[in-house]
C-alpha cells in the first residue's frame, strides 16, 4: 500500500513542486490549498486537493478528517513581508505569526495522535535560510520562522520515544517563486519613506538571479530526503544559496 503525505501550501512554488514529486514516486498525496484549484497538478487517483487555512482551527480539523491517516505531514504554507519595522503594522506581524508560527504548531498537533499511536510518522517544516544569516526588511518574518526551528527541534526530542520523527528544511532565495510578490504587496500597504532608498536596492538584491538561488526543484528533493531518509539532518538546507549558507 502507498504512503499517503499531506502537504500545505500547495497552490504554487515549494508545495506544489513537493506535491508533484511524491505524485510522480508513486506517493498518495493530499495537496491543501486556501482556494482549492484542481488544474495545477495532475489528475491522478492518488491525489486529493483539500481546502484549508492553517489560521482556522475549525478548517484543520475538517481537513485531517477528510484526509485520514496520513504518514508524513508538510508544514509549507506560509507568507512574507518584505518592510521595514517602523512600517509595519501589528496587524500584520499577527497574521506572519498566525500563518507562520502557529498555524505549523495547529497542523502538527492535530497530526501527532495517529503518529504517536502507530509509533511512525513525520513532520517536516518548511522555514528559511534567513534563519541562518539575517537580512534586512525580513525582521518579523524571520522571528516568525525561526520560532519554528525552535519548535521543531524541541517537539523532534519528545517525539522521539514514539518512533515519529520532525525535520526542517531551509530554502534560500527563491525569486521564481510568488512569494516575493506576495511579500511585497504587504510592504505597500505600509510604506515608510525613511527607508525608500534603501528597500528599493534591497528589491533589486532580492530579485538578482545572477547569483545563486534556490528553485522548488531544490525543496522538493530536500523535503523528500527529509520523510524517506530516517538518517536526514535535522536541518536540510535547500537550494545552492542556502546550501552555501549552511557550510559558512
């Protein structure tokens, strides 16, 4: 019988890359989206696509029960703001900190029952190569993911004894994705024009692909070695820059 992974975040970037490999080595795989889309991945027998916003309790528990037991869980939905602190509201530190943080730690507590009593099971979580070496206008977002580095290494320790493991994997830049995009939008919706010129060559760093990067090729294998290598680090970079980072 195939494994079955469920995976979040998947409409686009990372997750839906991810998606697609465990689909193509023969996996089961729940893809969860906000706003499910079914012309994104294959049609396959072997793949649902479940509505879920990590942020709704309500949401999380509809979703482990349509998907049933599950043998590894994906923590990759996420979002980003790309501002300067004094531009940034607390509404939307909150809602990083809701997606980010919390939403990873509701997902994994809804899984752990089942993991923990079939004595097998794994978490990965997706978090950041900033989490290595800072970067600027990254502030909230970079608490927001090395919470959960923290989280993880310390829940992997208490799990243990159970046989169910957790991992993490750490892309680096990704500017082929979406999220700088969706990163950016929540810096206009609070500009502070103290930092203009400089966010503005930040931008164009952020954006450079003369330099390395990280593709969802590259987080796709790295969270694959993560659910199928029992011997994985805890921590997998992901992508040359990240790579790169990790070595230094």
């Amino acid at each position: 019988m195939s494994s079955t992974i469920l995976i979040t975040g998947c409409s686009s970037g990372f997750g839906l890359e991810t998606a697609r490999l465990f689909l193509d080595q023969g996996w089961n795989v729940v893809a969860t989206m906000r706003r499910p889309r079914d012309d994104v991945l294959p049609r396959s027998e072997r793949l649902r696509v479940l509505a879920l916003d990590v942020t709704d309790a309500h949401g999380i528990r509809r979703c482990i029960e349509e998907a049933g037991p599950i043998d590894a869980l994906v923590n990759n939905a996420g979002i980003g703001a790309l501002a300067a602190l004094e531009g940034q509201t607390m509404a939307t530190a909150r809602e990083l900190f809701e997606t980010n943080t919390l939403g990873t730690i509701a997902m994994t507590q809804a899984v752990l029952p089942q993991f923990r009593q079939r004595r097998a099971g794994v978490v990965v979580n997706v978090t950041s190569s900033v989490t290595l070496k800072s970067l600027p206008l990254l502030s909230v977002y970079t608490a927001s993911k090395a919470a959960v580095n923290a989280f993880t290494e310390s829940l992997a320790l208490e799990l243990a004894p159970f046989d169910v493991r957790a991992r993490l994997v750490l892309p680096g830049r990704a500017p082929g994705t979406s999220f700088g995009a969706n990163a950016r939008q929540r810096m206009a919706a609070a500009p502070h024009e103290a930092y203009a010129e400089f966010t503005q060559g930040v931008f164009a760093a952020v954006m450079d692909t003369t330099t390395p990067v990280t593709h969802s090729e590259d987080v796709a294998q790295a969270v694959w070695r993560a659910v199928t290598d029992p011997a994985a680090p805890m921590r997998i970079p992901a992508g040359a820059d990240a790579v790169a980072l990790a070595g230094a």
